[in-house]
C-alpha cells in the first residue's frame, strides 16, 4: 500500500474548515500529482493516501480522465503520455506556487485604476486576482473560468468573460469566437504567462493557446510576461513570440543568472520578483510608467 505522506497529511488538516468544492478540487490536484510522480497507482491506494472511499476515488478519477490526464484500466490509474499534463490547469496550479504569488504581486505594479486589462488562463496570472482589490476600479478580462469566479463580485472591478469553446484541460474558452471577441477590444495591459521559453523564443504545447493569447498580447498597448525559473529549462512545440516582443517580463530570484544577463543584452525590460517584494535590476534604465523598486 502507498502510505500517506507528511505534506499530504498537513495539506489534508488544512482543507478541513474548506467548502466541499474547495476540498475537492484540491484533493484532485493532489491526486493528480501523486499520479503523476509515481507514473500509475492503483485506486485502491489513492483511498489509503487520501483517506477516501472507493467511489469518491473513483468520481476523481474519473475528473481527470475526462481532462486527459490519466487513463485508467482496471482499478489501475496511469498518467497519460500527452503534453495537456503540463498545461493542465491541475497540473500548473501545484507547480512553483510560492514563485508565482511573488511574480504576481510584482506584477501588480503595472496595474492602475482605471485601467483595462486582459488576464490569461494561466496560473500564475490566477494569482493576481487576489491583490486587484487595491488597484480598482479597473475592468478585467480574461477567457479563464477560475480567474471569472474568483472576481465575481469583487468591488469595482468590472468583468468581461470572453466566451468561446470550452476547453476542459484548462478550464478555459479559446478557439475563433473567443479570439473574435478579443479583437473587438482593446485593453491597457495584457498579462500573460507561457510554459516554455527557448533561444530567446516564447513557446506553447497548445495551438489552440498560442493563438487566444496572440490576440490578447495584438490588441493591448503593454505586454508582460510572467515567467517563474522553471519555463526556462523547458521546450514546446508551437511558438508565441520573442522576447523582446515584450514590453516587461517578470521573474523570479531563482532565474539563472545567465537568462537574465541574455535577456539584458537584447535590452528587455527584466523585473525580478524577490521574496522580500519586487526588485528591478539595476542596469536596466527605468521610466516611471515601468518597472520600479518597491
């Protein structure tokens, strides 16, 4: 049998006062990454780590099959050879979580009342809706089902839901439509955050994305990217946009040194999310409309 481990147990204590939708998305994620570490469990397992019954197991299961993350035959679970693992919103949500709380309360420097802006489906773009209470009023949009229910009813900020297809994997709406209504709009700033970047060249596993997000980043005057150390070590098949495409790109301290350096000889305006707040490197030459200290 797979024993529960420590972080399962203090993560499951801490969901307890949770709603049960809370939990349960949760647990998926949590599910999710067990599966995905191991290779393939069995469900019985999943009941002992996560202290569940068989048919909720099964009910979670069966979740993240319908997204394509997992097969299952036989009262086996296996995590699916498919590049929707990465970019599944279960997946993400769980990967460099403090990295990208930093990044994005970095990234609220760039917002202002008033403003118009356009928010992507990504998770670390996710984890600025908790700060835009202190920039309002401001009006989001984005194609994300979770980002539109979590500023559901926020004060003062005014919300545009792109609609569209519906795409499971990332609990978001992509595809013409969405892309027809985003081009009827233009906003201030647009905030997006990709899965890969290499040879100076963002890159996505998903056309389908690539094309949504290409729209945002065409009809907003500021473009920023949000990318935490990891999205330089990987590699995607479709392409977004170079780097110096951007007018701001936020990291982490975790950065390799080198990227950064590149990133400074192509002069990009690098913003560096620091734990103790937002630091902008020095040699790069600010104006008052981008980055700063804080």
């Amino acid at each position: 049998m797979t024993q529960k481990t420590s972080r399962d147990d203090d993560l499951l204590d801490q969901l307890t006062s949770d709603s049960r939708q809370t939990r349960q998305i949760a647990r998926r994620r949590m599910i999710a990454e067990a599966v995905m570490g191991e290779g393939s469990m069995r469900i019985e397992d999943l009941t002992d780590r996560f202290g569940i019954s068989l048919m909720t197991a099964h009910r979670d299961v069966d979740e993240l099959v319908s997204r394509g993350l997992f097969r299952k035959t036989r009262g086996i679970v296996t995590a699916a050879a498919t590049n929707l693992i990465e970019s599944s919103d279960v997946y993400r949500s769980n990967r460099q979580s403090v990295e990208k709380k930093l990044i994005a309360e970095a990234a609220m420097q760039f917002v202002e009342p008033g403003q118009a802006i356009f928010f992507d489906d990504s998770t670390t773009v996710l984890q600025m809706a908790a700060h835009l209470p202190s920039k309002v009023p401001v009006t989001a949009i984005t194609n994300s089902l979770t980002l539109m229910n979590a500023l559901t009813g926020l004060h003062d900020v005014t919300l545009l839901a792109l609609g569209g297809q519906y795409y499971n994997w990332c609990n978001a709406f992509m595809g013409r439509m969405t892309i027809n209504e985003i081009k009827a709009l233009r906003a201030d700033v647009a905030f997006i955050s990709m899965s890969a970047i290499s040879d100076g060249t963002v890159l996505h596993q998903s056309p389908e994305t690539v094309d949504t997000k290409r729209a945002m980043f065409d009809c907003s005057v500021k473009r920023i990217l949000l990318a935490d150390h990891t999205k330089f070590e990987r590699r995607a098949l479709h392409s977004f946009a170079a780097l110096d495409e951007f007018d701001v790109v936020i990291v982490d301290d975790k950065t390799q040194p080198v990227h950064i350096d590149r990133m400074r000889s192509r002069d990009i305006n690098v913003v560096i999310a620091k734990g103790a707040g937002p630091v902008a490197p020095r040699e790069v030459n600010l104006n008052a409309d981008t980055a700063r200290d804080r």
